[in-house]
C-alpha cells in the first residue's frame, strides 16, 4: 500500500493535469483569437492608410490607368501582395457624379431620353490588382462602357442603367451633410486586402478587410 502522503501527491497530479486540460480549452482559442484581432487591426490599419493616399492622388489627378501610377500603388501596398493585376488584394477607384438636366441637355437628350436624370453615377472606374477578389460596394459598370482609360462615355452614363451607383453612397453622402452640386466629383477609393496569414483561424474577417475613402 502506498502511504497517505504518497497517495495524496499522486492524486494531485492527476488532478492537475485535469484543470490544465479544462484550462486549456478556453486559453488556448483566446490566445489565438488575440493574435488574429492584433494581426487584423494591423492589416486594416495599413488598408485604411493606402486607401487614403491613393484615393488623394486619385482626387488630384493621378491617372492610375497608366502602369507606372499603378507601379506607385503597388509600393505603396508593399507586403501585402498586391501586385498591379493580381495578388493578395483589389483597390478600386471610382469618380461618381450626380446627373443634372443641364448634364442632358449638354449631350443633346430629352429629359425622357436621360434615363439617369438625378441619379448618382460613375464616370470613371479602375481596378488595380487582383479584381476578382471582391467587387466595389456601390455597384460595377458594365464593362463594355469603361474604355482602357477607365472613363465612362457621357452617352453612357446618362442613359446606361449599370452606370448608376448602388448601395448606401447616397445615404453616406447625406448623413455626412453633403451632396454633389452640379459638376462636382466625388472620388471613391476602396480597398480590399485578402489576409491567408489569419484564415487557419476561421472566424469572422479572417477572410480579409475593407477600407475606403472619399474626396
């Protein structure tokens, strides 16, 4: 027979092991989950970063449908493997107006023949990277309107019904107290970066974060 004391360390050993086990259970997701949400703030933190700064060089001109711009937006998403027609991400810039009757009647149309008469629309569209990785919240215009430019004709977006922006933009706009004036421009930046370095975790965002900006 094992004496008391012997008896009475066996057991707590055993019964260490137990609480270890039932421990384990709940520290070893959060410590993974923790490092998932540290690993996720810092891909958004960089996509909200580059979204901005392309979506301001977007607002100042930068014509992003030549190769060496695109090549600017690629340094600047360095590490996350974008590349200028692929990769591990998509940003997608838009230039949206609102369609005025002093917009039809310039291109010649009657008020029944400018079916976009009010509406929000795109008129310039250009995707950098990987484009079949996410599509743009606010719509997609037809392809057979977006010339190699990126820009979307006036014949088009007066009248063509994939033109017009979708979603909340409009709402967005509003909240925030704005709205475009006639011949004002809003310029959308969006942005979409895949994170493989976080999907082991399968939960919610591990597939990838957006950001986006306005100017």
């Amino acid at each position: 027979m094992f004496p008391i004391d012997m008896r009475r360390k066996r057991d707590q050993k055993g019964n260490a092991l137990i609480e270890l086990a039932a421990v384990s259970i709940v520290i070893i997701p959060l410590f993974f989950g923790t490092v998932g949400i540290g690993i996720n703030l810092g891909h958004m933190n960089q996509a909200v970063q580059i979204s901005r700064d392309t979506g301001h060089m977007y607002a100042k001109g930068v014509d992003f449908s030549q190769a060496s711009n695109q090549s600017v937006v690629v340094n600047l998403a360095v590490g996350t493997g974008i590349t200028a027609n692929g990769g591990n991400g998509v940003v997608i810039l838009s230039q949206i107006i609102q369609v005025y009757q002093a917009d039809c009647q310039a291109a010649g149309y009657s008020n029944g023949q400018c079916t976009n008469l009010g509406q929000l629309v795109f008129t310039n569209r250009i995707d950098i990277g990987n484009s079949s990785l996410r599509n743009s919240n606010y719509g997609t215009p037809s392809s057979g309107i977006v010339n190699s430019s990126g820009n979307i004709a006036a014949a088009d977006y007066l009248t063509n019904a994939s033109a017009v922006v979708t979603g909340s933009f409009n709402s967005e706009l509003t909240a925030a107290g704005l709205t475009l004036s006639d011949g004002a421009v809003a310029y959308l930046t969006e942005l979409y970066l895949s994170t493989p370095d976080i999907s082991y975790l399968g939960t919610v965002g591990s597939g990838g974060v957006y950001a986006k900006a306005v100017f």
